[in-house]
C-alpha cells in the first residue's frame, strides 16, 4: 500500500481559500499544527492565499507555486520552532511532553506580512515556585492593603502578580485559551489501585501556561523582481523569511 502523499503547497491555500468561511475554530492551524493565528492574522493569511490562488488559476503557476512552497516552509518551521519540553508529573515518575514555545501570527499591516509573537513555557510548579519567592517582599507593593488580607488572599494576590510578570495572557484576551494547556497522566497510586481491580479512578492533568518572550516578523521579500524589504540572504526569488 501507497504512504498517502502529502499535500503541496499550493493546494493547502487553495484549501484554506475555499473552506475559512467553513471553517471550524483555528482552521488554518490544522495546516500548520503548533502555530496559532490571531483573527488579524488569520485574515491576512486569507488575503495571501486568494492571491496565491488567483495567480495559479491565472496561469501564473510558477510563480504561485514558489510563494506557496516558500510561505508554507516558514509556517511549517514556525509551528515546531523549538520542539518540546517535558515536564515532571506528580506522584509518578514519568514525564509528559509540551510543546516548549507558543508562536502566535499577527497582521502588520504590510502586503503579505505577519508580525510573530514568542511565547515561553511555564508549568504550574514553576509558576507556585516563583510566587513562593515574592511573597516575602509583597508588602513592598501593597503596605497600605497587605496587613488586612489573610494569608489566602495573599497567595492569591503574589500568584496574580508572579502570572503578570511573567506575561501569561489575562484570561480576557484573544489569546489566553492558546496559552492553557494540559496533558493527563496516571499517579503511581492509582496505578496501583488499578491492578487491584479498584474503578472509577480519575487520571490527574499537568498543566502548562506559556508567557509572552519576545516579537518578530515574517516578511515577504517580493516577488523576484523587486525588493520589498531588506534582504541579505542573496535569494533574489520570491520568498518569506522570519525575522526577530
């Protein structure tokens, strides 16, 4: 039996022409798994890809053809940039694997470019660690409030300030459901428990936040003859690259 053949370039913006007004939440990221666009974003790849499109139906295959191999190279890198993190569980001694970067796509306003938006890992324990470490010094930030509140508040209080400093998103954003993520996993006890024949018993979940790290672009060079941006690869052809 054949391997099934993977899709090319050009057909996946023909694809996400045709079905975005289909389309189930985060579409486009079904092409490019790990890589995540805002709803600017999502309408400039639209914009990207109707050109694509229309340059193909056009006849102008060559040309369509290198955009869409070179777009969909960068999106491709962009989704898997940086591989994966494991994260130690609780109780068990197996680890479970997260992606270790968050890339988000935005729109910058240019002809077929993106703005491009890092977001690092942090699991839970590494969040609570740091919260530990500033709450001997948040009188320093709330004297006049700080005496009044029972020590719950104040751990609520040094997590909401340790989640801020680390640029998670407020969980009214656009892209706060992209940086939550969990894995399930199963405690050495309930495992146990399980070979006794015991039921019901729920697996446990890690979780992972991602806060914001650092910007970039992901800029269209042209088409071949002429220069939209700066470029120093030499490639005189129509392309993308990333840029930070």
């Amino acid at each position: 039996m054949n391997a099934p053949q993977k899709a090319a370039a050009i057909d996946k913006f023909a694809t996400v022409t045709h079905r975005y007004g289909l389309r189930a939440q985060d579409f486009p990221s079904q092409h490019w798994p790990g890589l995540f666009f805002t709803r600017a974003g999502e309408g400039r790849l639209m914009n990207i890809a109707g050109y694509i499109t229309g340059l193909h139906q056009c006849g102008q295959t060559e040309l369509a053809t290198k955009l869409a191999e070179s777009l969909d190279a960068q999106l491709t890198y962009l989704g898997s940039y940086g591989g994966a993190r494991e994260i130690e569980t609780d109780g068990t001694p197996d680890k479970v694997s997260f992606p270790e970067w968050r890339v988000f796509l935005g729109d910058d306003g240019t002809f077929g470019g993106f703005t491009i938006a890092w977001y690092r890992i942090y699991s839970t324990a590494q969040v609570h660690e740091k919260a530990r470490e500033y709450m001997p010094r948040i009188v320093e930030h709330y004297p006049d409030y700080v005496v009044q509140w029972s020590d719950g508040e104040k751990w609520n209080q040094a997590l909401a300030d340790t989640r801020r400093n680390l640029a998670i998103p407020d969980h009214k954003s656009e892209i706060y459901r992209a940086c939550q993520s969990y894995r399930s996993f199963v405690p050495e006890w309930i495992r146990k428990a399980r070979e006794k024949g015991e039921t019901g018993l729920m697996n446990s979940r890690v979780h992972v936040e991602y806060g914001f790290s650092h910007n970039g672009g992901l800029i269209l060079h042209g088409m071949g003859a002429e220069t939209f941006t700066v470029d120093l690869s030499g490639d005189n052809g129509p392309h993308w690259s990333v840029h930070t």
